[in-house]
C-alpha cells in the first residue's frame, strides 16, 4: 500500500512545489493592487482636506487683505507691505490647487481622463518648460475609474521622469482606445537608459508603472 501512495505523494509534493511561485505571485499582486488602491484613496482624502480646510483660509486672508488696501490710507512703506502680502496670499493659493491637483485632480472624478489629462500636460510645459503634447480622441468616453487613475497616475510618473531625467525637451502622451483595449504611448528625445533598468524598472518610478499596468489585466 505504501508502495502505491509513495508516487502519488511525491507528485503532489512536486505540483505543490511548482503551483507555490504561482500562488505567491498571485499573492503579491493581490497586496499591491490594495496597496496601490489605498494609495489613490488616502491622496484623495489629503488633497480634499487641503482644498476644503487650508485653500479656503487662504481664500479668506487674501480677501480680508484685499479689503484692508481698499479702505487703509496708509503711508507708502506700509502700503507696500500690505500689497506684497495679498501677492503672497494668492502665490500661496495658486501653490496650494497645485498641490490638490497633483494628488488628486478634482477633474479626474467629475468630467473625466481626457480633461484631466489635458490639464496635466499643459501645467507640465508652464511648470517644467518642457514642450509637452497630448493626443488623445475626444470620444474617447468614461472608463472605469480604476482605469482613469492608473492611466493618468502612468502619465504623470512619466512626466516627472522626463522632467528629472531625461533633458528631453519635449514629450507626447497618445491615449487610443482599441476593440480590446486602451494604449498608451509616451514619448521623448531624452538620455533614455539602460536595458537592465527597462527590464528591473528600479530607480526611476517604472516599478510602480508596471505594477499599476498589472492591476490592470489581472
């Protein structure tokens, strides 16, 4: 009888040794993909409080500021300081809906990729001086909302590589939907690098891309 089981034990011992990678792949993706979700949420919540809490008291300085230069009669050294803080108060402002947008842009949730898309790729050629283009189809529609943000987050890591290291002086992202799926083409003329980091994607944010693009068809 031991005789007979002793085969079949050894070829589940080794079904189980070759199904382990697989299920500890399935694992690891599993807790990426909550981590990456939590992520997106808990950036959500920050540029929220951001824009309720600290842009809305900004908001109110720079109006009481501007209140004080209409009715003071001050002399020209005070005049001029209280000028210099309402521009500070509204620098901080603009900073501020930065900030809320690169976390979260509050365009993604209401009307959608396109839009948000645009708007990140005009403040990227005003912020970094790059020369940055966008073509994507206005019929493009709304996806799912895990598809719009990962998207969008793949967009704006390659963004931000470029500016930090590529020395290209220009970029293009190309949005297309396809019968069975969506591609997304981004390019420039930078330093590019090597084969090894496109492979391990360590150093320069291609590990997240690739993890976000996973999520995705998994």
């Amino acid at each position: 009888m031991s005789d007979r089981t002793q085969p079949k034990t050894a070829l589940s011992n080794l079904a189980e040794g070759v199904n382990e990678p697989t299920r500890l792949d399935r694992g690891r993706r599993e807790l990426t993909g909550r981590l990456i979700k939590v992520q997106d949420q808990e950036r959500r919540r920050i540029a929220r409080e951001l824009h309720d809490g600290m842009g809305q008291k900004i908001a109110l300085l720079k109006m009481n500021l501007e209140k004080l230069v209409r009715l003071a009669s001050l002399s020209p050294e005070p005049a001029e300081i209280l000028s210099q803080s309402v521009a500070l108060a509204e620098t901080m402002s603009m900073e501020l809906r930065t900030i809320v947008y690169l976390l979260h842009p509050p365009l993604l949730d209401e009307l959608g990729l396109v839009s948000a898309l645009r708007t990140l790729v005009d403040g990227f050629s005003q912020r970094s001086g790059i020369g940055a283009s966008l073509q994507i189809d206005d019929t493009l529609g709304r996806l799912p909302s895990e598809v719009e943000i990962s998207i969008y987050r793949i967009a704006q890591e390659c963004l931000t590589n470029i500016h930090r290291h590529s020395g290209s002086p220009t970029a293009s992202i190309r949005v297309e939907r396809l019968p069975a799926q969506i591609h997304v083409e981004i390019q420039d003329r930078g330093r590019g690098m090597t084969a090894e980091k496109s492979i391990t994607g360590s150093g320069v944010g291609l590990g997240g891309m690739r993890e976000r693009a996973i999520q995705l068809v998994s």
